[in-house]
C-alpha cells in the first residue's frame, strides 16, 4: 500500500500508515495544498515550462514539444519524461528536447506540476541522478524534496482512494 514511500524510513511509513487508517490522508494533503493548478491544455503546459525554463536555463537548448501523456502508466517510475529526439531535415540532423508529464497531474496542484517540471528541466544539463542533479532541482524549485515526498502521499491518496482534486 505505501509503495511510493518504499525507500522511506520505518517511522515515516508508520505516520502515513496512521493518516491512512485514520481517513486523514486527504485532508492532510489538501491542508497543504487546496488548490489545483490551471495549466490544463497541452499548450498552456507549454507556456509553464518554457517560461521556468526561461528563468531558472536560460543557456540551455531549446524545448520543442511539451505535452501531458496518458501513456506514462507506470506512476512508480517516472511521473514525467525527458526525451531528446534526433531527427534528420532536409540533409541536417536536428535534434530537439520534449518533455512529457503524465496526465495524473491535470488535476494536481500547481507546487507539483512545478516539482515534477524542475526535475525534467534538470535533465536538460544532466542526464543522471546525482548529486549535481539534486541541486539544479533544488536551484530550479527550493522545496523539491518535500514537494517530491508530499507528490508520493498524492499517488498513494489517488491509488487507494481516488481523485482528491475535481475541475
């Protein structure tokens, strides 16, 4: 049941397990974080993350396509994607960058929609999860890590229980 928190020590488990039984769960979440974010479109999403990428990268490449993707199932392993796709045009090999963002997150806050952006964005410079990878995170978004472990109690709220957030 606290699949999402796996990696998390024995007293952690202990309290979620406790706002779980007693149906606190949701209203802990919602406490933290009422409101759901507007960027509902694939081009509004767009908007949103060049507009991070613009503040916090601007040196880095370019992002062609940004989209919410009904495809990312596996909610366990990855909440978004990075891709860098090459293409060949007219003779020139092009390359471009995409960032998809599973759909789970249409309805989510906007701190997380923001958590799981910066973590895409990071991947632009760096391709694994080091510690240099944690800190542009960190650069791009400074409560990443609490975001990233309230995000984990949000997909065991929706696992369990369903939506939290309606439009």
């Amino acid at each position: 049941m606290l699949k999402y928190i796996n990696g998390y020590n024995t007293q952690i488990k202990f309290q979620v397990q406790a706002l779980i039984d007693q149906n606190k769960l949701g209203e802990y979440i919602l406490s933290k974080y009422p409101k759901i974010h507007s960027y509902t479109t694939d081009k509004s999403l767009y908007d949103y993350v060049t507009g991070l990428k613009n503040i916090h990268m601007k040196s880095s490449s370019p992002i062609s396509k940004v989209l919410y993707d009904t495809k990312i199932r596996d909610i366990k392993s990855a909440l978004g994607m990075h891709t860098f796709v090459s293409r060949v045009q007219g003779g020139k090999l092009k390359a471009k960058n995409e960032i998809r963002i599973s759909h789970v997150f249409k309805k989510a806050p906007e701190q997380f929609l923001r958590m799981i952006v910066a973590h895409e964005l990071a991947h632009l410079k760096v391709k694994e999860h080091d510690k240099s990878f944690y800190k542009l995170c960190t650069h791009i978004e400074p409560s990443y890590h609490q975001l990233e472990f309230d995000v984990r109690l949000f997909l065991i709220y929706k696992e369990h229980f369903g939506e939290l957030y309606s439009l």
